[in-house]
C-alpha cells in the first residue's frame, strides 16, 4: 500500500543494514517510478483537513521550542503548506518556500510564503539560502537519502540547520508497510547519510508521545574533521523483530476472522490510513465490514464504504465493530465502545506499533 492508501500490485518485501539497522526494499525501484507516485491523484495532504492542522500544530509546536526564531525558511514536501503556516504565526517576520510535488489545488501562496509543486531540484534560483530547512517525512520517500541531503545543503545558508523528521526506525512500526518508504532509518543510518553530503547531526531525539513513532535529526554542515561515529542502533535486533512484526502483518487477516466469527456484518471505528491499511493487507475482514464510523464523517478517506455517524452507530447496542485505529489507541477507544454497548475488536496484542 502507498502511504495514502492506494494499493499497488508490488510485493512487499524488505532487508535489514547489519551494519547502521535502517531497512529497504529487496528490490530497487526506479526513481521513475516513485515520481510517478506522487502525480495528481495523491491526496495524503487533502484527505483529512482537520487531521492535517493538528498534525501541524503538534509539529509546529516541536519545531519552535528547538529553534530561535528564523530569517528564511526552506520546506520540502510541504503538503498542504498547513506547518509553514504555522510556523509563521510565531515568527512572522521570517519568509517560506514550500515545495510538494502533491501540492494539493487548494493550497495558494499567501504573504511571506510561496507554495510550489515540484522536488528538491525545484526550488527556483534566487530564493534562498536558507538558514532553517525542513522535511517531514520525506526523507524515507527518497531513493538516495544521502543525495536528497545533498541538496537540502545546497541551499542552506552558512550557521543554518536542516530539519530532518522521519518514521523512528529503532522498533518496527507501522510505517514499514507503505511501499512508498523506501527507508526505514535509525539514528545511525541518518548520520551515515549526513556524512555522505558533508553535514554532521547535531541533535538527534524521539518524537513526543503526542507525535508518535517518528524521530528529529538536526543537521549542520561540517568539513572533514567530523567527529568518529557512534553505534548506537543493535541491527541484528532490529533484523528479527521486523522479520517477526511483518509476519504478524501476515498472520493478521486470518487473526481478525477468527476473533469475528459469530458477526454476519461489522462495523469498523476508523477511516483513515488505518483502515486503508487493513483493506489492503487484510482483505477477508474487509469484505465483511459493511460501514465506516466515527466521530467526525468529514474526515474519513475514500475507502469504497458507507461512512456514518459514531453517534449514530451507537444506536446499535451490541454490534461487533473492528477498531481500524492505529494499535497504540485501540484500548482506549475499545473502552469507549464498550461503555457505549458495542463489542470492539482490537489486535494490538498481535501487532503493538
């Protein structure tokens, strides 16, 4: 599946670096390839407008309190344009370029940033250079990350910083099932990367829990006295726990039809990347969830399902209803289902993250 929820005929297959621990595809895909990806009908950006502002203000609010406030800001794959926004609402006198080759049609330029739809290699001349560079889960997207650093340098401003936030790649985790990941990266993997386009990691931390699995590096460009590296990833580890996490992805169909017998019809609590990842890879449950819900309609995805009301499946004391969420919350929505009357099925206690 790519990451907004488009299922592609391609095996899913990865490996392991024994070496920094990131992982990557078995098989290369063509950088022509992934272009195409991100063509009009890529819509990861639009699909939830509220999902997408809260997502910006949490990463907004992450980004502020490391930095001072400033002069020029560079983002690549902007999205919506909805964190550069954001920024500029506390540091107002800096100016923004945003770059997305998905730009949605109605994100517009406004005053002190310009919105553009392309890659790195778009950023017009003349605009930087940029002392604070940002990328939010690009990086993973790119078939070099050594490269793509390379051209973040390119327009970075002598003393700036070039903000790097990806998937946490120290534990295997959801995002290892978007084909579109062409990396998963640990903090070793990402120095080696910034060794490769001369920037050394000068901060390098976990996301907030209001975030989730993802991870900060903060690069600085450096010259050939960098400091020796230091190991702090376990590869063979990280080998034998995504080996085991993809083959409960495996497991993961047949576990819900098992957990699901007794119920003709189900409702699924979710309908976002979660659900589009359990239509994907969990095809037989899917065929029997005969709607979507929850509490705000306007925010699900396109998934081919009837969308309701939470509200009004409420009504419906006793039904079965698959928690399409992702694992880490299923406990606490299943309370709310339960309270409400409802039998929630969860199975994070097969798949954690």
């Amino acid at each position: 599946m790519l990451s907004d929820g488009k299922a592609i005929t391609r095996a899913l297959a990865k490996m392991s670096c024994l070496a920094c621990g990131s992982a990557f595809h078995a098989s290369k895909t063509a950088e022509a390839d992934i272009r195409a990806i991100y063509d009009d009908g890529y819509t990861l950006a639009s699909a939830a407008p509220k999902s997408d502002a809260d997502r910006a203000r949490a990463y907004g609010d992450w980004i502020r309190r490391e930095f001072e406030p400033p002069k020029a800001i560079l983002e690549i794959g902007c999205g919506s344009g909805a964190l550069l926004s954001e920024l500029l609402r506390s540091w107002p006198d800096a100016h923004a370029c945003g770059v997305d080759p998905a730009l949605p049609t109605a994100a517009q330029s406004q005053q002190n940033i310009r919105l553009l739809r392309g890659f790195v290699e778009d950023v017009p001349t003349g605009t930087g250079p940029f002392d604070l560079i940002i990328a939010v889960n690009v990086i993973e997207h790119t078939t070099s990350p050594s490269a793509f650093l390379r051209s973040l340098r390119d327009h970075l401003a002598p003393n700036g910083r070039i903000v790097i936030i990806c998937p946490d790649g120290h534990s295997p985790n959801v995002e290892l099932m978007f084909f579109d990941h062409l990396y998963s990266l640990t903090r070793d993997g990402l120095r080696i990367c910034g060794r490769g386009a001369a920037l050394v990691a000068e901060r390098q931390m976990p996301a907030p829990s209001n975030i989730g699995d993802f991870q900060i590096s903060i690069f600085v460009q450096t010259d050939d006295r960098a400091p020796p590296l230091v190991h702090d990833t376990d590869p063979t580890r990280l080998h034998s726990e995504r080996q085991t996490y993809l083959e409960h992805w495996r497991m993961l169909d047949q576990f819900l039809l098992d957990q699901s017998r007794s119920a003709a019809d189900l409702l699924a609590f979710g309908a976002g990347q979660t659900a589009a990842l359990l239509r994907t890879y969990a095809p037989g449950i899917w065929t029997r969830i005969t709607s979507l819900v929850l509490d705000d309609p306007a925010e699900a995805w396109n998934l081919g399902r009837p969308v309701a009301s939470y509200r009004d499946a409420v009504q419906n004391s006793g039904k079965s209803i698959l928690i399409a969420a992702t694992p880490h919350v299923q406990q606490a929505i299943a309370r709310r289902l339960k309270d409400d009357g409802l039998h929630p099925i969860t199975w994070n206690e097969l798949i954690p993250r």
